[in-house]
C-alpha cells in the first residue's frame, strides 16, 4: 500500500449524483465493421441491413446501418466508469429508446449523460433509485440514439460519506 492509500476506480455513489449533473463520456468509440458483423451474429440478428453490403447497398441509406442495439449498448457501457461501475445494484428499465439518424462503420460514437431524477429506495434500505437519459452522438454532433435509464444504486457505505 502507497503512503497516500489505495485508490480504486468506481462509479458514482446515489448520494454523489446531482439532478440536472451532464457527464460527458470519453474517449468517444468508433464503430468498425467488425463490431457490426459480431454484435448482428452474436445476438442472431440477420437482418441484411447490418449484414448484406450489396443489399444495404439499393437500401435508403445506400449502406449498411450500425446494429441500433450495439449502439444503445455501446451507449450504456460509455457511461459506466464514470457512473455506474461498482455502484450499481440492478438496470430496472429503459425507455424512450430513439434513433434519429443513422450510425455507419467508421462513424464515432461519443456519449453523454444527464440526470433527471433520484429518490432513495422505499422498500431497499441503502438503496436509491436514478433516472438518466444517455444520449448519443456521432462525431458531426449529430444525435444518432437517446434512451432514458432507470438504476438501482448503492448509498455511500458509512466510511465514505
């Protein structure tokens, strides 16, 4: 142990989080082919927008689309270091799950996150309950995915607070 003590990345205990607090989740992430291709297969989603070039090709967009759930995904892991990571007892929902525009291979997803509510737990001593919205962007600012977030977070244990 070094003379100044351990310190250990976590997240962010319900007491630290302040309504209306916008995180601003970095470095952003830039979506490959290859993450299309294994998310789409992994999650045996065979949709040829994600996977059939040629196809996505006459399609509207005129290429393939990123998974929109690799994105959402990609959404909520950006946010876990700074949030959630060690102070999250359970995801109870998402919703208000959108898609406005389009994210394609080699775009760059950069996430932000505001909080929109807390209260502690009615019936989870130690617990309180966080309302965030995750909002997505690619990397000309153009918002690609927004979804609200409800956790389940731990107190700050005694020592801590």
């Amino acid at each position: 142990m070094s003379a100044v003590g351990e310190i250990i990345q976590r997240g962010l205990y319900y007491d630290e989080i302040e309504v209306g607090a916008h995180f601003l989740h970095r470095p952003g992430r830039t979506a490959t082919e290859a993450d299309n291709v294994l998310f789409s297969s992994l999650t045996m989603n065979t949709q040829a927008l994600h996977l059939d070039a040629a196809y996505a090709a006459g399609q509207p967009f005129g290429q393939r689309l990123m998974n929109s759930m690799w994105t959402l995904a990609t959404m909520v892991g950006a946010s876990v270091s700074q949030l959630t990571q060690g102070t999250l007892v359970a995801q109870l929902g998402l919703s208000d799950i959108t898609f406005p525009a389009p994210l394609f291979h080699g775009d760059t997803l950069y996430v932000d996150t505001e909080i929109l509510a807390k209260r502690p737990s009615a019936s989870r001593p130690g617990q309180g309950i966080v309302t965030m919205r995750h909002t997505g962007r690619n990397q000309d600012d153009v918002v690609v995915a927004t979804a609200t977030r409800i956790a389940l977070m731990w107190r700050a244990p005694e020592e801590d607070a």
